[in-house]
C-alpha cells in the first residue's frame, strides 16, 4: 500500500516519559495494545489528502499482490515491532499539530484489535483514516462507523483479481473486494479509490475498463498510481522491466 520509509518508533528516536491518552482503552491490557504494528510513520502529508497525520503499518495480509514494495510486512506471524503505547505516546504529544492516524498495512482489517484503537484515536478528538484492499468485508462493514477516511485499493478488473493478488479461486479475492467497496459507498463514507497499474498484468484497455466499472457503481474519486520497482521483489523487478521494453 503506503511506502514504509521514515519508520521509528520513541525507542529509536529517544523517546520522552510516557504519556497516557485520557479515554479508559488508554489502559495497559486493553485490546488495542494488541496490535501488530510492523512500523510507524509519525507525520505524513500524503497518505490522507489535505491531511496532516501518524501512519501506523499493522503487520499482515491474506493477498501476495505482484507489486507489493511491503512485502517484508505480510506474514501475519511476524512479531510487531512498535508498540501501540508508543503511537498513544505520540498522539499526545503531537495534539494541534496532527489532524489524525491512517491504520495502513499490509491489511490492517484482518486485526480484531483494529476497532479498539480506532475508538480511542477518535476519543483523544484524531481522525481516523484506513488504508484496505477489502480482504475482509464483514470486519470492514464494522469499522465503517468508526473510520472518516478510506484509501481504497481496486487491484484490476474482476477476471485480472487473481493475477495480482495470486491468491485463492479465479474470483475470491475480486468478490471479497467488490463487496467491501459497495459496502463503503452505501456507508457514505470519504472514500478516495486507487488502481497501481502493473504492466505486467493490465493493458491500457483493461484499466479503461476498470475505470467504466468504477464509474457505473458510483466511484466519483479514483487515482491511478504507477508500478514503483522499490521495495519488490527481484522477480517482480525484472518481470516490470521486460514489461517496460515491450
């Protein structure tokens, strides 16, 4: 999804005595402190539009896109590496200066602990933003009243899903998408949607077509993003390179 360059945590950067947000979820043991965060960025002008705020990356995600550049974050099984206390700590500390937290991933919808920290980001009076590729519709359909903000990842046309996330049924992963973008449209929430055009799965014609079936569902904002080689995987780098040379 969103580069995980200028990661740190307040272990890293030094730190300052630990402040504790003011909501009761603020309390040690509570289920946000369950979250696996690979990484956080503490201020960031371009993963929310027009706004200012902390990106915390949850580690973990069920799809292994042809792209990724944060595919050193996908296992699931991976110890986090930034405490959520850490990411209290700094809302904290940066109140009046950040507008909100972007939860992005990996895919930050497969963590239960994902709504509890929400909820006490909005307490402490952020926005609260959410990047997914809607893996999970039911967990996404709960989020919804809690979230200001989605940057929607649409991989492809349906028949072209699976060739870019290269996991599961011809259609599993374009159903699973499909219907968590129609439930966040009916929802009404802020939703900005992006395609990162791979060149070695989708032609000119192809995103033509995805953009016409965005339109006729009622997508009103979707941004095209190019491929970036940094961060893939050497297959995946020089496959984009013969891409580039047809």
């Amino acid at each position: 999804m969103t580069t995980t360059s200028g990661w740190t945590s307040s272990r890293q950067a030094g730190g300052s005595p630990p402040v504790v947000l003011s909501d009761e979820r603020a309390r040690p043991g509570a289920r946000a402190d369950g979250l696996v965060i690979a990484g956080v960025t503490r201020m960031s002008s371009c993963d929310w539009p027009g706004r200012l705020v902390a990106t915390a990356f949850l580690q973990g995600c069920p799809w292994r896109c042809t792209y990724c550049h944060n595919h050193a974050i996908l296992d699931a099984r991976a110890p986090g590496q930034v405490a959520w206390q850490e990411v209290r700590e700094l809302l904290a500390r940066r109140t009046g200066l950040l507008d909100g937290v972007v939860f992005s991933g990996g895919e930050p919808t497969r963590q239960a602990a994902l709504a509890d920290a929400m909820r006490e980001v909005r307490a402490a009076g952020f926005g609260v933003g959410l990047h997914t590729g809607g893996a999970y519709p039911r967990r996404l359909e709960a989020l919804l009243p809690l979230v200001d903000w989605i940057g929607f990842d649409v991989k492809a046309p349906r028949t072209l899903y699976r060739a870019i996330t290269r996991v599961g049924g011809p259609t599993t992963a374009a159903d699973q998408a499909f219907t968590s973008l129609r439930l966040v449209l009916d929802a009404g929430v802020d939703v900005q949607v992006r395609t990162t055009v791979d060149p070695t799965v989708l032609s000119d014609e192809d995103v033509h077509a995805l953009t016409a079936e965005l339109r006729a569902v009622g997508v009103q904002d979707h941004v095209l993003q190019q491929v970036r080689p940094d961060g893939t995987t050497t297959e995946y780098q020089q496959a984009l390179a013969a891409a580039h040379r047809r």
